[in-house]
C-alpha cells in the first residue's frame, strides 16, 4: 500500500469531494464496462455504476477499506451484487408480466363479448388492485410492495426493514386477505 493510496481513501472517507471525483473518473469506465458484461445493456449499466458510486458516497464513514484496491474491490462487488439484483428484477417483471398476461386470459374465458364491451374491464380491475394496496397500512403496503412488485423474498424484507419474518408474513398474509376481498366483491358486481 502506498501513501498515496491511504490518502485517497482517508480523503473519501472524510467527504472530499475531489478525491472522490477523482475515483470515480480513474474507475468508472473500467466499472461501466464490468456493469455491461453482465446487463448487456449501457444505459443500465451506467446507472448502476452511479448507483455504486452513490452508495459509497452515502457509506464513506463506515467504509472499513484501508487502501485504494481494497475500495476498488469493493466497488466491484457492490457493483457485481447490482448487476444481478438487476438481473433478478428483470426477470420477475418477466414473470409477472406473464402472469398478467395469464390472468387477463383467464378473465377472458369468464367474460362474454358483450361484457367486454362493459365498463369493466382488466385495467379497471388493476386499477382496484392498485387503490386496495394504497389503502393498505403504510408497513403493509410496504411490505407487499416489496414482495409481489420488487421480487424480495420474506428474508430480504424482514432483514430491509429491520422486522421479523413472522411479521412479513403476517403483513403479506393480512395485504392478500384484504385485495382478495376486493377482487371478490368486483368479480361478483361483474358476473352477478
């Protein structure tokens, strides 16, 4: 390790924001390029090499780094663990574009083509869906948000927020029970 490795970090560390820009235009590219072999796409890589580099901004006080490859190492893996968080998020929306999709066929099959042309429709019930979470307590609609939208397991939520597990399904068991009612009391104004 040199000196001036130590200097740069303890400058991080301390909030300044030339060394700081100083790292960033060292790595960057080298970063963006790590970034795009795995999300193949560069505007995405882009921001999750930002995303990275805020992230070390927002931890520099607790950075345990003691030189400039250590930092260097951990941007990396800070940037390797966005890549497939980013990777995971896509192909959730995938799934859950496809379930959508699945749905709305199903809803399709119950629908005569006179109803179709109702004022009910699949995006009104989406619409309902999107209103019952709203209303949802705060940690609820957070906790279902979290799960159904952004692909986080009971694990990754408990841990996020800091609760347990047992309350995460509690939260999720309580958000189902309530857009189940819902949709129930739709589907019934719909066919009845």
């Amino acid at each position: 390790m040199t000196e001036i490795d130590k200097i740069i970090v303890d400058s991080i560390k301390e909030g300044e924001e030339r060394s700081f820009d100083m790292l960033f235009n060292k790595y960057y590219r080298r970063l963006h390029y790590f970034a795009f072999q795995y999300v193949r796409n560069s505007i995405e890589a882009e921001g999750l090499v930002q995303e990275t580099f805020l992230l070390l901004w927002k931890k520099k006080n607790t950075l345990r780094c003691v030189n400039e490859a250590g930092l260097i190492s951990w941007l990396y893996t800070v940037l390797k663990n966005m890549c497939f968080r980013y990777l995971k998020d896509q192909e959730h929306n995938q799934q859950m574009i496809s379930e959508l999709n699945n749905t709305h066929l199903e809803l399709d099959l119950f629908i005569s083509e006179e109803e179709k042309s109702d004022e009910y429709s699949f995006e009104e019930l989406t619409t309902i869906i999107n209103q019952t979470i709203d209303k949802l307590s705060p940690r609820c609609k957070l906790v279902m948000e979290m799960s159904r939208l952004e692909g986080f397991n009971n694990k990754e939520i408990a841990q996020e927020l800091k609760i347990s597990e047992k309350a995460v399904e509690g939260n999720i068991t309580r958000g189902l029970k309530i857009i189940r009612s819902v949709v129930k009391d739709y589907l019934t104004h719909l066919f009845f």
